[in-house]
C-alpha cells in the first residue's frame, strides 16, 4: 500500500467485525479513503456504486488532474446482472461468501 499512491484505496469493513488491527496505520496515508461499513452483502451491494466505485473513481482522476469525472457508463453485461434477482448470499464470520 506505500507503494501505491495513485491507487486509492477504500477499506470495506463488516459493521459486526471489529478493523483489522493494524488498520490505523494504513489510514495515514493520503490516497486511503475513510472506510465504508456494511451491515451484509445486500447492503454492501446497495451501496457499492455512490461510496464505493464513484469514491475511488473520482480520486483516481483527481490524481491525474481531473476534476469532477463523470463516472462512465457500466457495460451492458452489468446493466443486465443489477436487474437479475439474485440468489440470497451472505458472508461469514470468517469473511468468506456463501450462497444459499
């Protein structure tokens, strides 16, 4: 992550499980964005395009000197996959995706 300044980073933390403990120290670093809590996937899923995509996005261009991007428009193939029902999904403890 030192490494990598014109990668923002977007830390995505389950709301029932504590930060990784040495995740304080990644916070220093000036292309890290606050973290964005999740209750489940459904949530995480609801808002993955405003706090997560548009986020890093336009943080990515601010860094090449862009200002206000518009976020382009997703391809069809994804257009299509948000307006197929989904299977329920959930993640574990542990962290792992699971679908019933």
């Amino acid at each position: 992550m030192p490494y990598l300044p014109s990668v923002p980073v977007i830390p995505l933390i389950l709301e029932s499980e504590p930060p990784y403990a040495m995740f304080e120290h990644f916070q220093r670093y000036r292309w890290v964005q606050p973290a964005v809590k999740y209750r489940d996937l459904p949530h995480l899923m609801e808002i993955f395009d405003k706090r997560v995509l548009k986020v890093g996005f336009t943080e990515a261009m601010k860094s090449r000197g862009i200002e206000n991007p518009k976020l382009p428009k997703p391809p069809k193939w994804r257009r299509e996959a948000l307006m197929t029902p989904r299977r329920a999904a959930s993640i574990s403890p542990s962290g792992h995706l699971s679908s019933s």
